[in-house]
C-alpha cells in the first residue's frame, strides 16, 4: 500500500511539474498573450499580405520608416532621407542595429529585402516604383524609381517592407517563413499551427529591451471565445470583440473596450473570369438587392458605416460623392432581366470562418433569393481562403482590405489593376483600360490635386463597373485586460507591443 501512495505521489509531483513547463499563462506579469481571430499564414513578409499574420510580424521586423497613429511618417531603420531628384532617394541607416541572429544591419540587406520584395508575386504592387536599389556604402541605400511615385514614404512603411536578414533568408530557404529573423523588439520563439505563435523579448533591439518578456499570439476563431478568455484572464488582449459581445467587456471591472475607426471596408467581390459576373447588369443587381444597412444593423450592431466608395473617407484621395447603390428590389429584378437571367441562377459564394464574415453570407443567402439568385456558402480556413481566391476558383467572395498607407494608390492600385490579379489583391479579376491609365498616372503626380481627381474618376468607373459590392467601413476594436498599459490602436489595424506593459 505504501509503496502505491509514493507512486502516486511521484505521479502527481511529475504532472506539476509537466504543467510548469506548458503554455505561458496570461497572469503571469511578464507575458503578454494576444488572442486573435485566425492564425498567421506566414510570418515572411514578402509572402503574404493579410493581417493575422501582419500583426506577428509587426513585433519581430522593423521597417525603414513608420507611419505613427496619426499617420506621420516617423524614422525607424532610417535616420534620414532625402529625395535628391524625382527619381532618386537615398537613406541613411541607424549604425548598431542587430538581427535577432547577431548579424548587423547593412545596407546589402535593404538592398537584397527590396529586390526581393519586387519579386515577390504576393507584395510586388507595394514596391513596384523601384527600378533599382544601391547599397553603395554599409550605412547607406539608393533607391531609384521607374518614375515619379508620390506616396514612396507610406509604401516602405507597409508590413511586407520589414527589412530582413540576407544571411538568414538564405539559410532557412523555403523555411523561412517558419524561421523569421528580424530587428523587432521580439524574436521567433515556436509556432504551434493553428493554435499559438510565442515570441521572446529580444534583449539587444536598438531602442532597448522591451517591457514584456514574452509575447504569445493564439488562434481563437470564435469572437465569443476570445472575449470569454478575456474575461477569465487566459488571455490579456483580444482582437476584434464582437458586436454582441462588447457590453460584457465594456461593463466588466478588470476589462477596456477601445473602439476606433479604421481605414479598412468589407466587400463582396465577383469573379468576372466566371459567367453571369463578367456581365456587368448581373453584378450591378446583387449590390442593388443587398440592403447594406440592415448587414451594419444586424451584425455590426451599429458599429460601420455604409461604404459609397472603395476607399474610406479618412484616406488620401477618397472620393465622398460616388453614389451608392441603394438598396432596391425591383431594380435588381429588372438588371437581371436585361442580363438574361430574369429567373435568377445558382452560384456560391465563399467565407472563411471569420464569424462576422459567416452572418454576412448568411444574410446576403436570403436577400439574394428575393432575386432569385440561389446562393450556397462554403467557409474556407484562411490560408486555402486566401490561396484558392488567388487562382481565381470561387464565384463570389467576403474579404475586407485596408489601406494601411493612408494614400488611395495602395487601395485601388492593389484590387482594381489588371496588373495586379490573383494574389496580389485582384481577386475579381477586374480589368479596365481607363482605371489602370488613371491609376498610373496618379502614382507618377507629385501634384495633389491631380492625383485627387485622378482617384475620384477611377473610383466612379469602378463602382459604376461592380467589380465588388461594397459594404460598409470598418471600425476596429480591442478588449485588454485593465492590468495592460500602452497599449494604442493603429489605424492600420495592426500594433508594437514594445512598450507594452502590466
């Protein structure tokens, strides 16, 4: 008997001890845990695009400029910077920089992330103004551009600009996206797929040592969920509280909601590769037959604005006199008619498992069948979302995009160029001759008055064309544990928890 007590015993001490060594729980003082809604899909910035995986990346890489919260453009690896001509800027490095690997900034490898960025199908349109990068001595890069590019600043500010280490990138080769190396305040730790990310703080960053020790990102799809791991403490930050949910933070002792508005908007795009949507009545009589207000209503609960125009009104170059569709039957009815289909049709239309995204198609399903349009959903995970809308296998599809850079050029060039389809942001397929001579043109304008009326007819052509139907502009939220301090949304959408604390 005694001898299966001391067994039990050795049993149970060898458990504590197994619990000691397992997931860094949100209590402890010098870990941060950040739930949010989907998993990274990689954490190369050169391979994709999205923000799950953006705000990873925003702790581990640091870019040549920043854009600050009020959308200023601020120095980071840069000290300084100078345009010496219309086609050339030169940069000076901070002298000392270390990669998380031990390596220092150079130079070459501003030069090596840029040329690669410009090979990048995924990331390309950001930097597609480069003709060509210098590194002609070890602290200081020339870049040249094709032409004139007014908004060059706010494009090398974007996530997918994260300078990275030659040496590393070279070594990991097809890992890398899996063994990110950077200058950020947090280095890599582990990432557990689909379920946790965990980085460490990383001692020798070049603004000093962060306040947090560890910094894990979980995957926590259901926005209920998050808000119930807020609420028991087993995490410390939650991304994007859901609409029913924010009462219970906002009214909760230990708990803050921050709302903010974003520079981001929800559409519906069509893949105008596939028939009916190349046939432009079709695509006009599904933005007539979606009441939008109701979407902003019921699932948003208030908290979005209806979109006009594809891009917010915040941003550069928006254009706040494009008529919406308003919504209404008949006319849909009637378009339908003229296209063929006055007995509607059968299509799909895809989400993935973005909860939000999931009542969204719900509710389009039903005032779509007022139309006549009977409409299946398929929910997607992210990263076959995001792959399989790229080779263009959907009918219809629910994503959102922000326009990080504050400037039109990244909102409208990236969805709506023929330059720029599949992966890059075109996922519609979209090609219009006129749109891409005015997007051109006001890429190359240093005159900002051109470049306005340059975006405000392109954004009229498209809304006119229904390569999407627009929803609504997006507010974005975080719930934190009151213990958390520093913490400051981003109009971007994605934050620095170097000065994070609690």
């Amino acid at each position: 008997m005694k001898k299966i007590i001391s067994l039990l015993v050795v049993v149970m001490l060898f458990a504590v001890a197994l619990t000691g060594c397992g997931k860094q729980e949100a209590g402890e003082p010098d870990t941060i845990i950040v739930a949010q809604g989907a998993d990274a899909k990689t954490l190369d910035p050169h391979a994709t695009n999205d923000q799950p995986s953006a705000r990873v990346m925003k702790q581990i890489y640091n870019t040549l400029v920043a854009m600050d919260e009020n959308m200023n453009i601020v120095p980071v690896l840069a000290t300084k910077w100078e345009q010496v001509d219309e086609l050339t800027w030169e940069f000076t490095l901070r002298q000392g920089v270390k990669f998380h690997n031990g390596e220092e900034l150079k130079a070459s490898d501003v030069k090596f992330t840029l040329d690669r960025m410009v090979g990048s199908g995924q990331v390309a349109h950001i930097v597609s103004f480069i003709e060509s990068v210098e590194a002609p001595e070890d602290y200081k890069v020339v870049i040249r551009l094709k032409e004139p590019f007014a908004p060059i600043l706010a494009h090398l500010a974007h996530t997918a600009a994260s300078i990275l280490n030659e040496k590393a990138v070279t070594e990991a080769g097809d890992d890398y996206g899996t063994n990110p190396v950077g200058t950020g305040p947090f280095k890599f730790v582990s990432w557990q797929s689909g379920d946790s990310i965990t980085l460490e703080a990383f001692e020798e960053h070049f603004a000093g040592a962060p306040k947090i020790k560890t910094v894990v990102f979980r995957n926590i799809t259901e926005g209920t969920n998050r808000t119930i791991a807020l609420e028991t403490g087993e995490v410390d930050i939650a991304y994007d509280i859901e609409p029913i949910d924010k009462s219970k933070v906002i009214n909760h002792p230990d708990l803050d909601l921050i709302e903010e508005p974003s520079l981001a908007i929800a559409y519906i795009g069509f893949n105008m590769n596939k028939e009916p949507f190349n046939i432009k009545e079709v695509r006009q009589a599904i933005n007539y037959a979606i009441n939008r207000q109701d979407i902003v209503d019921t699932v948003l609960f208030g908290a979005g604005k209806i979109a006009n125009s594809p891009i917010p009104p915040q941003v550069f170059g928006a254009n706040p006199n494009v008529k919406e569709y308003e919504y209404n039957v008949e006319k849909a009815k009637e378009l339908l008619k003229q296209a063929g289909f006055e007995n509607g049709f059968k299509t799909t239309i895809w989400t993935n498992d973005n909860p939000i995204r999931r009542q969204i198609a719900t509710i389009v399903q039903a005032q779509l069948k007022e139309i006549g349009i009977d409409v299946t959903i398929e929910t997607l995970e992210w990263g076959a979302y995001l792959d399989r809308t790229a080779r263009g296998e959907h009918d219809m599809f629910i994503l959102g995009w922000v326009t990080v850079t504050g400037d039109a050029d990244y909102g409208l060039y990236a969805l709506y160029h023929s330059t720029q389809k599949g992966g890059a942001g075109n996922r519609t397929f979209f090609e219009n001759p006129r749109v891409d001579e005015l997007l051109e043109q006001a890429r190359v304008s240093i005159d900002f008055e051109e470049r306005e009326r340059l975006y405000h007819e392109a954004q009229e052509i498209i809304v006119e064309e229904a390569p999407v139907a627009l929803l609504y502009y997006s507010t974005q939220n975080v719930g934190l544990n009151k213990k958390v301090q520093g913490f400051k949304l981003h109009p971007a959408g994605h934050h620095s928890l170097f000065g994070v604390s609690k």
